[in-house]
C-alpha cells in the first residue's frame, strides 16, 4: 500500500509530537502552524527534534507553512492536533482547499467534533467528498519546551478512533494503522464523544475547587482536587454518561474502569483510582479558572454532552448544573457559544435520525 502523505494542522505539543513521530516512521510529512517563528525554526532544521522522551531520534518534515492551502493540498489524510476551541475557524481556514478522497481526522474531537467541523464545512459551501473521522483522545503524552522540540512522555497502547459516516471507519483506519496499530474502530463518532473523559475530570473538579484554585497556594490537580465529595460527584455524572449512552446503542466503559484500563489504576472510588495514577503525580492544580479545563471543556465538551441528552428526551441534570455554575463563575455563555444543537447541524433530530446522520452521513 502507498504510504500516505500526512497534513499536521496545528505546531503545538500534540501537533509537533506527531508531525515529528510520522517523520521518524518515514513517512511524507507537511506541518501547517499559526506561529511564524515556529515554522522558521521547523523549516530550517528541516524537522523537528526530539529530546526527553520516550521517542528519540530527528523527525524529518517536508515543510512547515502558514498557508493553509500549501498544507492540505496533496495530502491524503489532513490531521487537525489543536484545542477544540479552534476547530471550527480551522474548518472554515481549509473548506476551500479540501478535494475528493482526503480525510480529515480530529486529534483528538473532544466531544462531537466531527459534526462541528462537518456543518462548518457544509455551510463554508465545502462539496469535496472527503470523510471526517476523531479519535476519543490525544494519542501522546507530549510537551514542546520550544519551537522545533518535542518531547514525547507517554504513547498510548490503544485508542479508539471512529470516521463520520461510520461506514468508513475501516476505510480510515487502513490509513491510519500504517503508522499507528493501537488505534481501532469505535461504533461511530458518538462512541468517541461519549468516552471523551475529559468533560468529567477536568470542568468538574475544576469548578468545585474555585476556593483552591484563587487561593495563590500550590496543589496538586488530581490528588489534592479530586476529594471523596467531588470524586463522587463525578462518579455519579459519569454513570449518567453511561446510562445516556444506552439510548444511542452504545455499551460505554464507565470512568473507573476507564482508569484500570489506560492507567491500571485500580479504586473502590475515583479519588482512590486518581491517586493510584502516577502519571499524576507532577500534574499542577491551576491558579486561575482561566483555563482550558473550563473554557475548553465546559463549551466544548460539556454542552454538546447536554445537548445529546436532550436528543434522547434525557435531561443531563449534574451536567447542566456545572454549565450553570461555570456561566456563573466565569461571566460567559458557554451555551449560547458552544456546540450546542446548531452548531452540530442536529437541530429538531431524534435519536433514530442521528444514527441514520453519523452511519451514512445523510441526514432525513
């Protein structure tokens, strides 16, 4: 099989991991990034080094651009590695560029992704056939202390990966399985939205610690912020999650079982199991509810969580309370600005419509 031609959206951590990851394999590799010293610091070294990590070695990249255009032209599968918060601008950025047989695969979607970025595209006027698919999580634990460097701390031994429609999931992974075995096949993308874990442990916690968080004193986020209270809190989010998940077909991991798989990290409750992560251990609490874990998540992760509920006739009631309080606290209107409903193109659908949207990608 002719090796594919990879497009990196995005020169970030995650994104200068996998552009840099992918060159090692050998892989034709093009990375497209907002930040200009960046792409002059890639260009002139010709790729990106590693340094600190589980992946040694020099990551040879074809080229890093600013130009959308010059990245997703000629690449087989277009891979977007950046903040759900920049999705949607990145879809409308390539709509003009994309043509038939490409993919576009969200690194991670967070929760509902494909569907924002295929109703951007769809009202960009976008008509190339091309396929959306995600993946539950990021594949890495990565940093970039500067432009150029990667550091990759951890690669995940399985992820779940689904394409929209569904009925080219197999399709995209005999893409995505020449460079990485561990990714298989979820139901459809509202099995990797469901299991975007993040919408419980990060807006949550994060929110119920605001006394901590402005308190100027360091923590630790996991094993100090997640208490039996909030633990159980989340806990019993979680297994609305789960149950939400029946409606749609969908048999989901709850959040502990989660954590034995991923981490093998065992626990009667989720602060047992969070502390028996040592992948935790230098993880800082925040200073400032100012961050990705609210701003992110609670938009991005949490609204369209609620949102899929209301689809279903089931009201999300511990999720909509840190909506709530998260609007409260931060003076923001996540609701309103987030994935809700219309931003996903899945206004006025009922459960049986949704499925029929993301098996075949045809909506009634």
């Amino acid at each position: 099989m002719k090796k594919p031609v990879w497009a990196v959206i995005g020169g970030g951590n995650g994104g200068q991991a996998m552009a840099a990851h992918l060159g090692t394999m050998g892989f034709q590799v093009r990375i497209y990034d907002v930040k200009k010293e960046n792409v002059e610091v890639i260009n002139k070294q010709g790729g990106i080094e590693f340094e600190d990590g589980v992946v040694d070695g020099f990551g040879k990249v074809e080229f890093a651009t600013m130009d959308m255009g010059k990245a997703v032209v000629g690449a087989d599968i277009v891979v977007i590695v950046a903040p759900a918060l920049y999705h949607k601008d990145i879809a409308t950025k390539m709509a003009s560029h994309l043509v038939d047989g490409q993919f576009v695969f969200i690194h991670p979607g967070a929760t509902c992704g494909s569907l924002e970025v295929r109703k951007v595209l769809d009202d960009e006027g976008c008509k190339a056939d091309i396929v959306i698919g995600e993946a539950m999580s990021l594949l890495y634990a990565a940093r970039s202390p500067r432009f150029g460097v990667a550091s990759i701390l951890g690669i995940k031994e399985e992820l779940m990966v689904a394409a929209m429609p569904s009925n080219k999931t197999k399709e995209m992974l005999e893409i995505l399985n020449q460079a990485f075995p561990q990714m298989y096949a979820g139901e459809n993308v509202l099995e990797t939205s469901f299991e975007n874990l993040n919408c419980m442990v990060h807006p949550g916690p994060s929110l119920l610690n605001v006394a901590q968080i402005e308190s100027g004193r360091d923590w630790k986020y996991y094993y100090d912020g997640i208490t039996p209270s909030i633990g159980a809190y989340v806990e019993k989010m979680d297994a609305a999650r789960v149950e939400l998940g029946k409606k749609y077909n969908l048999k989901l991991t709850n959040i502990l079982d989660w954590y034995v798989k991923l981490y093998s990290a065992k626990g009667q409750t989720l602060t047992e199991a969070v502390n028996n992560t040592k992948a935790y251990a230098d993880i800082s609490g925040q200073k400032t509810l100012r961050t990705r874990y609210i701003l992110e998540d609670v938009p991005m992760s949490l609204v369209p969580l609620a949102e899929l509920g209301k689809v279903a006739g089931v009201r999300q009631d511990m999720v909509e309370t840190m909506i709530d309080l998260g609007e409260f606290l931060m003076g923001e209107e996540f609701r309103k600005n987030g994935r809700n409903a219309a931003a996903l193109g899945i206004e006025g659908m009922n459960v049986e419509e949704l499925l029929q949207y993301v098996t075949t990608g045809k909506k009634n």
